[in-house]
C-alpha cells in the first residue's frame, strides 16, 4: 500500500496536479473497472450479434437452395425490425419499472437515455438486445421454407416487442429497472436457457404446429421423408460462429470484467464439446454412420443446455450436462419429426428442449447444492416459459394465419420462396437468362 | 459421317479423352448427366431418415467422326472406358447428315 502511494506520489509530482489521497486512488481504481465492465459487456454483445450470421448460416445450409435469399432476408429482419421493436418497446416491458413484477412500464424508447444520462444503460441496452435478436431468429429455422415473408415479419416484430421481453422481465428485470416474480423466487438461467432459448423454442413449436410441414415431407403412411438441406460446409460454418457467438452470450452476461469470466468460458466450451461428441455417438448408434447434421445440432444442444447453469456448476457438471444434451437432442429431433411436426433444423428439439433441460439441470449441478425448493423453482420457470410462450406465439400465428394467411400457395412452395416471396434466385449463375454478357 | 454417343463413368473422362487424342480426334463434347442401366442407386441418410437415389452421375461423351474412323474410335473407346463393374456404360453410333463449321461455312467431312 505505501509503495503504491509513493509510487502514485511519484507518477503525481510528474503530472504536476493530481490529487494523492486515497479517495482519489479508489475513485481512479473504480473507474478502470467501470470501464473495462463497459468494454467486455460492449465485446460480448458484439460476438452474440455475430450470432445472427450463424444461423443465418446453419439455416441456410440446412435447407433447400430454391429458398435461400428468404432464410436471409428473414434473419436480417429479425435483426433489424427486432432491434428497433426492442429499442422502443420490448426493452422497457423487460426491464422497465415494475409494480407488479409482470411487466416493466418504463424506459420505452430509450427516453430515459436520451442525452446520454445512463451510459451503462446503453451498454446494457446494447447486450440486451442482440440477445432478443437470437430469441426471435431461432423461430425462422423451424418455420422455413413454406412461410410468407409478410407473415414472417409480423411475427418477427411481436416476438422481439412482446413475448421475449415479458416473459424476460419475470426472470432478468432486476438487472437494470425492473424485477420479476421468477427471479424473486430464485430462478437460475444465468444466460438465458429459457429465457431466450427456451421462449424461441416454444414459439418455434407453436409456429411450425400452425404452419403445418413442407409439401412432401410426410408420406402416406405418415413415415418421415428426408428433405436434405443445399450445403452442409455452410450448415457448419453456421454452427461454428454461434459457438464463438457463445462465448459472448455466457461470459458476458457477467457484465463485469471479472475473473468469473475465465470459469463461464470453459463450462460453455465443455458443455459444447461434449453434445456433439454424445450427439455423433448416439446418432452413430441409431442410424447406423455418424451423421455430420445431428452431431452439429449436438454441439447447439450443449452449449444451449450449458448457458442457464454456465456460472453455477462445474466443469465436470458441464460435460455431464453437454452429454445428456447431446443424447437428449437427437432423440428429440426424431421424435418431434414421428409426430409430424416439420421442424428443417431442429430448432425445437435444440431450443425449446434442450433449453428446458438446461435450466433444470442449473438447480440440478448447483455448485451451492440442490434441493427440491431449487428444481421446483427451476420447473416454475421452465413451465411458465412454454406455458407463456407457446400459448401467446399459438394464439398470435392463428391470429396472423387467419388474417394474411401464414403459409405461401404450393405452387409456389414447389418453385420456391425466393422466386415467389422475392422475385430472384440466390443462385442466379445456374439459370440461363436473357442477359447477354 | 457418323456420330459416336457413349455413356461412361466420370472418372474414365480422362483416360478415354486421351485415348482419342492419341487417334487425332478433331474434338468432343461432353455433358454431365445422370442415369442408370443395370447398375442399382444407392439409398442415403439424412437426420436419420432413408432416400434413395436412382440415377448415378455419368458423363456422356459425344464424336462425330468419318465413316473410317468409326471402328477403331469404338475400340478405344470400350478399352479405355472398361472397369468390369456393372455401369461402365454403353456406346451408340448414329448416321449425321450434315456438318457445318460456323466460322467458314464449310460442309461435310472437312468441317468435322
């Protein structure tokens, strides 16, 4: 401590004015750490964004060339409507003043912002909403190929102004302005394993319910027939960014440049390695190869599973928990396609399932131990999650399919959406066209 | 002047390239195709589900050569394209009735 004062006296004498006293060395301190808390939340933030490029990427690959410029158009939609959908009213029902601990009702529009009164608010707003981005875009893959763009987008705007943040604001309001009841019951989902996974998964399911399967994917007998997906080494690039895009959404959600960083980023890499080894293993088993599409939705499956318990459990705990995810993930995606719902990426089964798994297994593997009153907390949550979020989504894709209409003609199913919806063709060299050069 | 059409497997594109080559063969043209004789498909997996695929990628090759050459362009052919598996392919010959060389005009024989 003298030596840092004295060395501080010195490095004082020679910017000629700074105060030496201990206050001013705490203040200084303080504010370095305030600003790293800044930079790494602002980083973080960044990488989950490049999330939006992985699925964009994972969906594009796993469906059919004749479709692709709208699985992009989707994704960027949801990224662009939704950030501005967040900015004036999905951020303040989540994490606006609460009197009931249901909803927030303030902070709409950034008012409170404006003029740059809260510069962590803007941060916090900045990491807040590329995570709703994610919630919403995990819906595009299950719903693909058979859903009008208009519809797409009504849908986009609803989820990232309304279902995400409401149920958000149950489990994360405190965090800045608001609170909710599930937190103030103790509810773990450090990162959001129901609260963006696990919301997007039941809307996912509530969307491709609605919308019904692709034309061809069910035969007579009701037996599943596979529909490959254009481009695998784009499926993967896919997967492989949201895994990087990862070690924003766990970490970062910190929110403080702490050494705790160090331990979220190694759960979050365990739990992904293991659900795509036990993913490969299992898928190995059952068809007979390993299988390069359900090893990688293994990968999603642990690191989704992981990202509820990322700063509660062990390492340990996370590959046991990647494990099961990765069991977990293909047996759900099969059993999701035996009951006839067409889900072309497996976004349920990763998402909504292996969301659900994950909060449970965050009471489960808790460092501090478990109990029945945790699991019974996390079961709360996991129940409320689907009970709000499929409901509203159902009620909300009947409402939008009963108005404009959910699904596109099937004629123009069999050409194509993106010669139907948007009047191009993402692979135009492969035609041959009137141009003449 | 007779034209050669032959289905062959896409590996043995090169080997019966320059087999003909080595008959000074004016020139070829080839397409990818797809297609099946007695060689069966083969069924493939996707996220655990079976499809079958019936027609297997060929190349065919087409030549159009002087009545002389027909013969000996067939051996080299057959030769050069034979595995001994099931699907190595078929050749047929076909009668042209004119040949026209775009960029001078010319016809018959000498515009092969």
């Amino acid at each position: 401590m003298m030596t840092f004062i004295l060395l501080n006296g010195a490095t004082a004498f020679a910017a000629e004015k700074a105060p030496l006293s201990l206050e001013a060395n705490a203040k200084a301190i303080e504010a370095v750490q305030k600003n790293a808390d800044f930079v790494w939340t602002l980083m973080a933030a960044f990488l989950v964004f490049f999330m939006q490029a992985g699925f964009a990427m994972v969906e594009a690959g796993f469906t059919r060339a004749k479709n692709a410029i709208n699985i992009l158009l989707k994704n960027l939609m949801d990224f662009g409507m939704g950030a501005i959908a967040f900015w004036a009213v999905g951020f303040g029902l989540m994490f606006g003043a609460t009197k009931t601990g249901f909803f927030g009702t303030s902070d709409f529009f950034l008012a409170s912002l404006n003029g740059g009164a809260d510069p962590w608010g803007l941060a916090f707003w900045m990491f807040q909403v590329v995570f709703a981005a994610v919630a919403a875009t995990i819906v595009s893959g299950a719903v693909a190929e058979r859903t009008k763009f208009v519809a797409y987008l009504f849908y986009s705007i609803i989820i990232t102004a309304f279902i995400y943040p409401v149920f958000g604001s149950w489990a994360w309001g405190s965090l800045y302005h608001g609170g909710g009841w599930l937190e103030a019951l103790g509810f773990i989902d450090f990162a959001g394993s129901t609260v963006v996974h696990s919301v997007g998964g039941w809307a996912a399911l509530a969307g491709a319910i609605v919308l019904g399967p692709r034309l061809g994917k069910y035969g007579k007998g009701g037996e599943s027939i596979p529909i490959p997906g254009h481009n695998m080494p784009l499926a993967a690039l896919g997967v492989f960014i949201l895994w990087f895009g990862w070690y924003g959404f766990n970490p970062g959600s910190t929110t403080t440049a702490s050494m705790d960083i160090a331990g979220i980023a190694v759960n979050t890499t365990l739990a992904g390695a293991a659900g795509a080894v036990m993913a490969m293993i299992t898928a190995w088993f059952k068809f007979k190869k390993p299988d390069v599409g359900m090893s990688l939705n293994g990968a999603l499956a642990g690191l989704v599973g992981i990202t509820a318990g990322c700063a509660n459990v062990t390492p340990l705990s996370s590959i046991i928990i990647g494990l099961i995810a990765g069991f977990i993930v293909v047996i759900a995606v099969v059993f999701i396609d035996r009951i006839r719902i067409d889900d072309p990426v497996g976004a349920i089964a990763v998402h909504g399932v292996c969301g659900a798994w994950g909060t449970f297994a965050a009471g489960l593997f808790n460092i501090g131990g478990t109990s029945l009153t945790i699991l019974g907390v996390q079961l709360a949550g996991i129940g409320a999650a689907f009970a709000w979020s499929f409901t509203v989504s159902l009620i909300m894709f009947k409402l939008i399919d009963m108005t404009i209409g959910m699904r596109v003609s099937p004629e123009e199913e069999m050409q194509g959406l993106d010669f139907g919806e948007h009047g191009t063709n993402a692979y135009p060299d492969f035609q041959i066209t009137t141009i003449r050069t | 002047m007779k034209k050669i059409e032959c289905i062959i497997k896409p590996f043995k594109l090169e080997e019966v390239k320059d087999a003909l080559n080595d008959l000074e063969i004016q020139g070829m043209t080839v397409s990818e195709v797809k297609g099946f004789g007695r060689q069966k498909g083969h069924t493939e997996l996707y996220r655990g589900s079976e499809y079958v695929v019936d027609f297997l990628p060929k190349v065919k090759l087409e030549v159009v050569l002087k009545d002389s050459m027909v013969e000996k362009a067939v051996e080299t052919i057959v030769s050069s394209a034979k595995t001994g598996n099931i699907g190595d392919g078929k050749i047929f010959v076909t009668s042209i009735d004119e040949c026209i060389r775009i960029r001078t005009g010319e016809k018959g024989e000498s515009a092969i």
